[in-house]
C-alpha cells in the first residue's frame, strides 16, 4: 500500500478540514491479502474475540509515512497500520530500524504508567517486517489538538483551548519528570539538529546565504550559555506537535506517535508547543503576538509541577526562545506552506533566537 504524502497545511494556498486529519475510503481489504490474515488471527483477537470471516473497511489516513485505519464492518473494531516501508522509505534497513524503534518507545513510555486516564499512550498491538515494516496500533478516539486550536480560534472560545493546554502541560511534564535521569543534558545534539534545519532551508532556497550564517551564529551564541547545558536529561516526546495528541473529557491526554522520543531538555518539547503555537494564531490571524497570552498559560501551568513554581518558570522561559525558534524553522521547511509564510517563519525564528541574552 502507498502513503498519502504530508499533510495540508493551514496555508491560505493549501487547506485541509479541522483538525488536519484527513480519510480516504479504498475499499475492503480482500482475504487473499497476507495483511487481512494478520489482523485476522494475530490482531483481532486482542480486541475481544475472534471472527470467522471478519470484513476489514480501508481508510488512507495523511501523514508523512504510509498511514492506514482499518475498521472491521461488524463490530467496528479500529486500528492504526504504518508501514514504514513505502514510497517515503524506500531503504528496509532504515525502515526496519524505525519500526522497531517506534513499538520500543510506545512499550516503554507505556511501562512509565501512561495505560489510563488522564494520561494515556496508545498501545502497539504488532509489528511484522514481511509486511513492509509494519506497526500495528490500537486507535484511540478523541479530538487533535490541531482541530482544538483552530476551533477556538474560529469560535474566539479562549477556555477551551487554555483548558486544553493545562491538560497537554500535566501530560508534558509528567512524562517529563518520569523519565528524568541525573545526566546533564547535552546541548550539542540540538545544534547538530539545528544545523540539518539550516541546510533543508538553504537547500529549497528559504533562506539566503546572509541568513545562514546569521543562523549559525545565533546557534553558537546559545551554545555558549550555561543555562542550555544546566537541567538533567529527559526523555523528551521529540514530536510534540499539534498533530500527535488527542483530547478527551477533562485533562485526558493521549498520543500515539513516539518514533521521535529521545534523551533531551525538557524545554525541547515545550518549546515546540510554544512554536506551533505561534506559528498557527500567525496562519490564521495574522497576529503572532495573539498566541502570547496562550503560550504563557502553557508554561505556567507546565511549571505548576515543580515544588517552586516561579522559580521553574523562569528557569524554563529562559530556554524556550532558543526552541520556539528551532520549531519554526523546522515548520519552514515544509513544502506544502506557500514561500511567503514559510519566511515570515524564518523571520519570526531569527527574533527568537536573537534572545540569546535572556
């Protein structure tokens, strides 16, 4: 099966539906599929029994992998296929490695206690290499965070989405503190990750010259801070974007997307919610400075968890520019953004990153 390619931006020039999540029904999968035998005898039964002769309804879902929802016509029984093998990775080497490295993080961050409410990680039902690298999840039902934020700006409903991010905030930080290590977190890994951003966006003619090495210099000046070398290592979600969380009632919080999670500062993550926030009251209003009074409930309610709530807050707000910054250059450098907004983005990033000093 093929991918659908990423996903539609918010761009004026390219829209998708609230929520960004689009399906495309392809039919049902026939029995002679070797795919249709592994749900059948291997996946099936752990959602509650076994069919004789089960029918499995086909949606194509976006994403940047081959992403599929397969629905069985009696019960209604969801899961979530990824196959890590496609038109996107063509390499089984890589693609074998990722798949493993997904169901690891999803098992592992599972083991931390994210099984129920409020928090909760979706749990991998399989994985099959045969089946060009395939993950198989159970689908979770709720509202993307994406959709939320797009709905309460269209509505100019400010409590559901300061609601929403005190629930992602307790989500963050206790997957945070969690999984907090007493090594001392290492710096040079992001500005490594910071030079691969720099290079897409010189690549596909984003930026100039001029502003690559404006670029790299900021980097090094944040480099030379001891504040981004000082708080302990996390594992961080390393995808925390509006996509990869759903909703429910209350605080509950889930996420199923956990192919990017690494040892990293905790800011690394909040500074990316921080990012996309921006970058969607940007898109949709025009206004960046609309998104302030939103991303600091965020932090604020993030630094609630700590036995001294202020002093984590500045201790955190020192930090977040340098990862506000590097989340809009990383939005930046899709494709699917008209060119105009994806240097506003650039723009935005370099004020940012031009804190250095705070």
């Amino acid at each position: 099966m093929k991918g659908d390619g990423p996903a539609q931006g918010l761009c004026r020039c390219l829209r998708c539906p609230p929520g960004g999540v689009m399906r495309k029904y392809l039919g049902h999968l026939p029995e002679r599929d070797p795919l249709y035998q592994y749900l059948k005898y291997e996946i099936q039964p752990q959602l509650g029994g076994f069919r004789e002769h089960p029918e499995y309804r086909v949606f194509q879902l976006n994403g940047s992998n081959a992403v599929y929802l397969y629905e069985e016509r009696h019960d209604n029984r969801k899961v979530i296929g990824k196959f890590f093998l496609s038109e996107h990775e063509h390499d089984r080497g890589i693609a074998a490695r990722r798949l493993e490295r997904e169901y690891d993080n999803l098992a592992m961050m599972r083991s931390f206690g994210f099984t129920g409410w409020p928090h909760y990680i979706a749990r991998p039902l399989g994985r099959n290499s045969w089946l060009n690298e395939l993950l198989v999840v159970e689908y979770c039902e709720g509202e993307l965070l994406s959709s939320i934020i797009s709905r309460a700006i269209g509505t100019r409903d400010d409590g559901l989405l300061f609601a929403k991010l005190t629930a992602l905030a307790y989500f963050l930080v206790t997957f945070h503190n969690r999984t907090a290590t007493g090594y001392r977190v290492d710096f040079n890994e992001t500005c490594s990750y910071t030079e691969s951003l720099i290079r897409r966006l010189i690549d596909t003619g984003t930026i100039t010259p001029e502003r690559m090495s404006e670029l790299y210099w900021l980097r090094d000046r944040w480099r030379e801070q001891p504040k981004m070398w000082e708080d302990c290592q996390v594992f961080a979600h390393g995808d925390a974007t509006p996509e990869n969380f759903l909703f429910g009632d209350g605080l509950s919080v889930i996420s199923f997307d956990l192919e990017r999670v690494r040892r990293a500062d905790r800011v690394y993550d909040a500074g990316r919610i921080a990012g996309e926030l921006m970058h969607f009251f940007l898109l949709e209003t025009g206004n960046k400075y609309a998104a302030e009074p939103f991303i600091g409930h965020f932090l604020w309610e993030y630094s609630c968890h700590f036995p001294d709530r202020k002093r984590a807050f500045d201790s955190i707000t020192r930090r977040v520019p340098f990862y506000m910054g590097i989340t809009l250059l990383r939005i930046a450098r899709n494709d699917w953004l008209c060119m105009e907004h994806r240097r506003k983005l650039v723009h935005e990033a370099v004020q940012c990153l031009r804190r250095w000093t705070v």
